[in-house]
C-alpha cells in the first residue's frame, strides 16, 4: 500500500511539473495521455509515457481487470464522479523479487494512481547435495535438510592415517611399512613409501655350469670362471655327453653283438637292442642242434621183420639209428649163439615208395666166440635222402 501510494504521488509530481513547465513536448506527453486516458477506446501509442521506465509488461487492456480488489485504496480516491468514463489500463512492475524464503510482490499500477498488488509464490530452494560434513544444504538461504553424508574412508598407509577422501578428515595412526627383503640391489625397502632400512644383502650366487660362470640370480653378476662338463659316459650309440649342455667327446662304443640263434635274434649284450630276427634251426638227427627242438620232418626207421634177427649163430637184439647229413649210423648189438671166428652182417636201407635201396653194406664182427656179446657200428653214406622220410632197414 505505501509503494502504491508513492507511485501515485510520483505520478502526480511528474503530471505537475509537466503543467508547470514550459517545454511543449511534456505539455504534448501529458496530453496524450490524458486523451488516452479520457478516449478509453484506444490504448496509448506513446512510448514517452513516464511509467514505461519501470514497466517489465505492459497491460493495454482498455477494461479493468477483473481481478481488482474492489477494497483498492487507488479506487476509493479516485471519484467516479469526476470521470466516469475512465477504465483503468494497468501496467505490471515485479516490485519485490521472491526469494526461497519470502513470497515475492507485483504491482499493478494505472496511470491514474490506482494500484494493487499480488503475491510471487517463493521460488525452489537450490539445494547441494549432503557431504560427510554438512547435510542437504540450500546454497541460497543455507536452509538444510537431513544428516550429513558418512566420510569416504581410505585405509591408512605407511604415510597417511585413514583419511576421508572427500573431507580429508583424519582417524587412527600412519600403518606399518610393506617391508620387501633386501638384495644385492636394495636393502629391506617399503614398496608402498620407498623408505629403506638396513644395507644391502648378498649377492644370490648360483653355482658355476659349464656354459656360465657363478652368477647372481638377482643382479646378474658373475665371479670366476665356468665349470667343467658333466660327462656323462658314452654308450652303444652316442659318445660321452655333457648332461647340461650336450657337448660330447670321443666316439660311440658300438654295439657287443651276440651272434643271432634260432631262438633269438641278433642283439647288444650292454643296451639289448635287438637286430634282425633268429636264424632257421639247424635239425640233425631229429632235432636243433642249437635249441634241441625237435625236428618235425624228422625221417623215421623201421627194421624190417622186427627183433630179434637170428644171422649166422647170432641174435642181434638192439639196432640204435642216427644219422649226420645223408649218412645213417646204426649201432647193433647182440650175442653170439654158435660158431667162432668173424661174422659177415648185411644191410640195405630202402626208402618208402622207392623202388631201390638208397645205401647198403656189409660188416663183419670179429673173432667172437659163442656166448658172447658184441656190438657194431656201421655207416652207411649216402641212405638219407631229403625227399624220403621212412626207411625200411634190412639186416641179414
Ligand atoms: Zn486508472
Ligand atoms: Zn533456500
Ligand atoms: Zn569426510
Ligand atoms: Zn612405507
Ligand atoms: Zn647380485
Ligand atoms: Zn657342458
Ligand atoms: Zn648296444
Ligand atoms: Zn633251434
């Protein structure tokens, strides 16, 4: 009410000192606006008008608002008697900026010194977000809101305690240093700080090789001179090595052959390496000569007519076969019966399925008398023959 009522004595100032000067365009002004003013049809097109200065919208409506408080002080002064005609054209002026706290206030005002006002609804408070020290807080009227946020706490270092890492606030101690061990290199050092402790260690030695001299594993430094190979000894087939870096010396040893048999093959007596595979059986007189294995295709012998054979006074009782090759070899034996002096013995070998005797003979036993035994040996060469495999004996 105050401001409306200052408006309208400042209107009335500025209507005063223009009737009172001399100048003819404040005369003009003021007329215009009365003319306006008294017209009521047609809104002023002056832009000289004395409130434009102030004005942020301009009403032109040429009828009163209907929102006039009818209780308008402005209203209750003018006389309706003086200019009933008049229709109040009110220009808006944002006289109070509203703030997070207060309403704000618009007046209107009509250039007839009539004015009302209404209330700016108070704006939004422009809240910052809560941090571990303050909580929800307007940064305009400081207005707050809740609790503080919790502090971001980061674990305590060699260096720093736990410490918030958005206020910095502090608790508790520094921690202990994260020692590493010393080497040859750096003595015990924390790897988080960098602080050390101490002197350095000794060097980490791996022992000479062949191919390197004492070295340290950490550094790299070395001291004296390489180690002799590690022979190992030769073998069968490779010369003398050296297990850690293969050099070698001298020749192989080669194999120690063991001649092949008819049960195995050729092989190394030292690393039993084999070589080829056994050799046939080597049959003679029904069997291997090397293994004894008796020979399949063995030939057969029969004496024909059987034992006993009663010749000449003597009864031969046992007739053995053998044979080497293609000569059979028969050992008799027997008694004589009768008679004294030499015995002539016959003997014919017939193959089976041969039509002719293959080998025969005759032996004489000597100077035996009747009553006593005697053996005889006979070879008969040529009596085996490969294709044959049973022989018929005669002995007469
Ligand atoms: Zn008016
Ligand atoms: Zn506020
Ligand atoms: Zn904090
Ligand atoms: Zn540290
Ligand atoms: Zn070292
Ligand atoms: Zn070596
Ligand atoms: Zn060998
Ligand atoms: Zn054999």
């Amino acid at each position: 009410m105050k401001k409306a009522l200052s408006l309208i004595l400042l209107v009335a100032t500025l209507m005063t000192l223009a009737s009172c000067g001399s100048c003819g365009d404040k005369q003009k002004v003021i007329n215009a606006v009365t003319t306006t003013d008294s017209s009521g049809t047609t809104p002023p097109s002056s832009t000289t008008d004395p409130d434009s200065t102030a004005s942020e919208t301009n009403s032109q409506t040429t009828s009163p608002q209907t929102t006039v408080p009818q209780t308008t002080p402005a209203e209750t002064t003018t006389p309706s008697e003086t200019q009933p005609t008049h229709k109040h054209n009110y220009t808006s002026t944002v006289t109070t900026k509203p703030t997070c706290t207060k309403k704000g206030v618009k007046t209107y005002t009509c250039s007839c010194g009539d004015s009302y006002t209404e209330d700016i609804n108070k704006t939004a408070h422009s809240w910052k977000n809560a941090t571990c020290t303050s909580p929800k807080t307007c940064s305009v009227c400081g207005a707050t809101e809740g609790a503080a946020a919790k502090h971001t706490w980061k674990n305590a270092t060699c260096t720093t305690p736990k410490t918030c890492s958005v206020c910095g606030e502090t608790t508790g101690t520094v921690a202990d240093h994260t020692w590493k061990n010393a080497t040859c290199i750096a003595p015990k050092t924390c790897s988080v700080c960098g602080e050390t402790t101490g002197t350095v260690a000794d060097h980490s030695w791996k022992n000479a090789t062949c191919t390197a001299p004492k070295t340290c594993s950490v550094c790299g430094e070395t001291t004296g001179t390489v180690a002799d190979h590690s022979w190992e000894n030769a073998t069968c087939t490779d010369p003398e090595t050296c297990y850690i870096c293969g050099a070698t010396q001298g020749e192989a040893l080669g194999h120690s052959y063991v001649a092949a048999t008819c049960t195995r093959a050729k092989y190394c007596s030292v690393c039993y390496e084999t070589f080829g595979s056994p050799i046939s059986h080597s049959y003679n007189n029904g069997s291997c000569t090397m293994c004894s294995k008796a020979d399949p295709n063995a030939p057969t012998f029969k004496i024909t007519g059987g034992l006993p054979i009663k010749v000449r006074g003597c009864v031969i009782t046992s007739v053995k076969t053998s044979y080497s090759g293609s000569t059979l070899y028969l050992t008799i034996s027997g008694n004589r019966e009768s008679g004294t002096g030499d015995v002539g013995i016959n003997f014919d070998v017939f193959p089976y399925g041969y039509s002719a005797h293959t080998a025969s003979g005759r032996e004489y036993i000597r100077n035996v008398s009747a009553g006593s035994s005697f053996t005889l040996t006979v070879a008969l060469e040529d009596a085996i023959r490969s294709e044959y495999k049973t022989y018929n004996i005669w002995i007469y």
